[in-house]
C-alpha cells in the first residue's frame, strides 16, 4: 500500500490521500492521471487492469485502488 501511496503523492502532493474517498468524483484524478497510475501500477506490481475495471468505483480512494490491485493479483 505504501507503494501505491507513494505513486498517487508523485500524482498530486498536496492530497491526503489516505482519508480522500472522492478522488474521481472530486475530479482530484482525471484521465491521464488513471493513465499514469495503471501504467505504474503494471510496472510495480504486475497486474494489468482490464478496461471494464476502469470505473469510478475501483479508483475514488487509494483503499479501493489497494483492494483492486489485490483482487486481480489473485486471479
């Protein structure tokens, strides 16, 4: 997780991204932000997100972020 924290800080450091739930509906992340992140996301942790992963619901906060990268790790 932490990685995952450090890589959303690189993205905008001035979220606290730890307590944020809203960072898709508050606009925080915009698309070439979620770009970026599934990009870093393949490279840190090998997990490729499929295109009807990229909902509102899996990137609104780094937990759901966490529990997305966790869930297709195990598949």
């Amino acid at each position: 997780m932490n990685e995952l924290l450090d890589m959303l800080s690189d993205l905008h450091e001035d979220v606290d991204f730890e307590s944020c739930d809203t960072l898709i509906d508050d606009g925080i992340l915009d698309s070439f932000d979620i770009v970026t992140l599934i990009t870093q996301i393949k490279d840190e942790f090998d997990v490729t997100i499929p295109a009807d992963e990229i909902v509102p619901e899996n990137f609104n906060s780094a937990e759901a972020i966490w529990n997305l990268i966790r869930r297709l790790d195990e598949e």
